[in-house]
C-alpha cells in the first residue's frame, strides 16, 4: 500500500499538508546553489505575511480602545450635564 495515496477530487490540503509541502520544497531548494535566493523570498514571504497578520491584529486592537474611550468619553459628558443640572 502506497505511503500517501493519490488524492481524490474532493481532496482539501491541510495546513499540516501544506506545511509538510513547504518543508519538502526547502529541503529540495536547499541542494540548489541558485536556491539562496528562492529561500530568501520564502522566509521574506513568510515575514511579510506575520507582519500583515499583526498589523491587522494590531489596528482593530486600535480601533477597538478608540471605540471604547469615545464611549466612555460620552458617557462621562451625558453623566455630568445630568448631575449638573439636577
């Protein structure tokens, strides 16, 4: 029996088949004097697309304590016109 059989057409990759893919291909890439530079792009890739993700984390963090301290902000306002006039 066959280590990995053929897939099927409703076969999805995993992210563990797509990292095993990864890993196969840099090893592969790693024999190749002209691979240096296809390694670089790969780790730079892989840097950018952390940045992306932390970047995006970061800003709706941003976003999100801005919401906050208006909100906060108005209800402070609203309390303290109210008592004011009381």
């Amino acid at each position: 029996m066959p280590k990995n059989p053929a897939p099927g057409p409703s076969w999805k990759p995993t992210d563990r088949d797509l990292a095993r893919l990864v890993r196969r291909g840099e090893r592969e890439a790693a024999g190749d004097p002209a691979a240096t530079d296809l390694n670089r792009r790969l780790r730079d890739r892989d840097n950018r697309e952390l940045d992306h993700d932390h970047r995006a984390r970061s800003d709706r963090s941003a976003i999100l304590g801005a919401l906050a301290g208006l909100v906060l902000l108005v209800v402070f306002v609203v309390g303290s016109l109210l008592t004011s006039h009381r």
